[in-house]
C-alpha cells in the first residue's frame, strides 16, 4: 500500500530534515514552502531554507528575503535565503585573518592574496559553502523541522557524495599533517619548546572541517530524522532522471524518501466540450507518462498534484499546495 505524505510524516515522529530534490522549474521550491507552510499549521517550528543564487524562495513567497537573514513570515514559519558568495567573501576574510594572526604579518602577501582569491572561484567553493550554512543552521538545533530547497544544479545525493569525498580527503590530510607534527615536536624538543608552543594550526583547522562534515554526513544519512524527496512531473525526461536518482542512492546505499509528481492535468477537462486538440494531446500524454511513474516509482510515490490555474506564489496558493499534497490518497482523482 502506497504510503501518503500525511502518514509518512505521522509515522517517523524523529523527522527533522526534509530535502527536496530534481531538476529546476519542476515544484521544488514550491514543495518546500507547501510543506514548510503545512508543518507550521500543525504547531511545528520551520525553517524554510535555500542557496539558490536565483532567490527562488523570495519569489514564491513573494517577498524579497535574499541575504537578510532569517525572516518570520507566518506563526512557526520561517524563511532563509542564504546568499553563498557573501559566505564566501566572509570566509576568504577569516583565511587571510588567520594567516595573519598564524604568521605574524601585518599584511598578507600579494601571492597568497591571489591564490585565496582564486580558490573562492572554483565551483566547489560555492558547495562548500553550502555545506557550511546547512551544517550550522541544523546545529542550533533551534527548530523543529528544516526544510531545504535544493539548488538545480544537482541532486541531494550529490551533496552527500561531496561531502564524503571531503571527509576522506581531510582524512589523509590529517593522517599526513598529524606524521609531519611528531617530526616538529622532536625539533622542538631538541630547540628547548614545549609542544604547546609548536602546535599545529592548520591540523586544528582541518579537525574542525572534518567535525562539521560529519555532523552534515551523519545527519543526511539518518533515514530517522531526515527525508529526501525528488520532484518529477509526468514527462520522459523527468522520469529518466528520477531513475537515475534512484540508482545514485542505492549506490550510496541509501533509501529515497519519496517522490512528488506534480503539474498534472486533472482528468476530468477531458470532458469539457470546449477542450481544445492541444490540451487534449497534452492531458493524453501525461496519462501515458503516468501509468509509467506508477509502474516504475509505486512504492516511493508520496503525492499527485495538479496543475494550478495560477502560479502557486503567496501564502493563499501555498496553503492551496499544502492542502493538496497532504490530503492526497491513491483513490483520490487528479
């Protein structure tokens, strides 16, 4: 039996997290707010969050949010639009502080200075901060669910892979930098220095990232107290890429959550006389598509929701979604 998103909400009372993932422009940010908007109308503390450069969540809400830090829009709801490259800047500021402060310098070397700033251009920075921002608006531990918007660049799984890519990484560095202390340690010892005074800064610094990688890792892999959810809509390509997300997880040897099909045309306009070729082509195809996800995704398929006559902004329409994405059932006609 197909299990609702109402029941599966009801039945994982250790939820927390809860990530919604697919290609852009199919109903990720839309799923977010709706479910952002319907936990917080059961008495839950929400924080609704994205890095999205586009500012997807101030456009649904229909309020600009982007980079102004947490803002309360509804009793238990809140939304935060995290503005990535200003994380960015903040933390080339803290390196060149660091160095510093490390080495004594009242300024930092041109090369140094270039070499910080180029490194802030590579695409993996912007995920790095991305980790940065999850992992510590998930540490304070300060609501009851959050609720997080994943960027279309890729899939939440990716991030996952990222992050243990990362962790394995800091792994051999810490190996290698913790090999090179004990040769400093016995120079300091034959130099008269304690081994406080020689310490390593840089392998403090990497603890600390490989501390907070694992609070990420160890939270998105608990199935307990964190969900993934993939958005399609009833067409070819978003089909294939919901198998290709499901294969992503399975070699992660993780489980998807679930899967919201959405934008479907409600069955019934086919017996509207007035209904015109191409909405009836486009009705017929989806049907199509449809007998597809169910054959291909029973098991995972939370939720059916239809195409709206209006784009689903504002608190009105997204109350409209939370409604229909929480009382759907599998008899229900869409």
């Amino acid at each position: 039996m197909t299990e609702t998103m109402r029941e599966f909400f009801e039945n994982r009372p250790n939820l927390s997290t809860i990530i919604f993932a697919g290609k852009g422009g199919l109903g990720k940010t839309t799923f977010s707010a709706a479910t952002s908007y319907w936990l917080a109308k059961q008495g839950k503390k929400c924080l609704c969050f994205s890095t999205d450069p586009q500012a997807s969540l101030s456009d649904i809400f229909e309020k600009d949010i982007f980079g102004k830090g947490v803002q309360e829009l509804a009793p238990n709801l809140y939304v935060l639009e995290i503005d990535a490259d200003k994380r960015i800047q903040e933390y080339q500021e803290s390196i060149r502080k660091q160095i510093m402060e490390m080495y004594g310098l009242d300024e930092l070397p041109k090369e140094i200075d270039e070499y910080i700033k180029a490194a802030a251009a590579e695409p993996a920075m912007h995920e790095s901060a991305t980790y940065d921002a999850m992992a510590e608006i998930m540490a304070s531990k300060e609501y009851d669910f959050y609720i997080f918007d994943m960027p279309p660049c890729g899939h939440g799984i990716r991030m996952i892979s990222m992050a243990l890519i990362l962790d394995a990484w800091i792994d051999k560095i810490t190996e290698a930098r913790e090999k090179a202390q004990e040769y400093a340690e016995v120079i300091s010892a034959l130099k008269g220095k304690t081994a406080a005074e020689s310490e390593d800064a840089i392998l403090k610094e990497l603890t600390e990232i490989r501390e907070k990688l694992d609070f990420f890792r160890d939270t998105l892999t608990d199935t307990e107290r964190t969900a993934f959810f993939m958005v399609l809509i009833p067409e070819k390509m978003a089909i294939l890429d919901t198998e290709r997300a499901l294969k992503m997880f399975k070699d992660m040897k993780m489980e998807l959550s679930g899967v919201i099909v959405n934008m479907v045309y409600p069955r019934s306009l086919l017996e509207r006389p007035d209904l015109t070729d191409f909405l009836k082509y486009r009705i017929e195809m989806q049907r199509k598509y449809l007998d597809e996800i169910w054959r291909k995704f029973k098991p995972y398929i939370r939720a059916v929701v239809p195409m709206y006559d209006r784009e689903p902004k504002g608190l009105e329409m997204i109350a409209r979604v939370a409604e229909d994405l929480f009382s759907w059932t599998p008899d229900k006609e869409v």
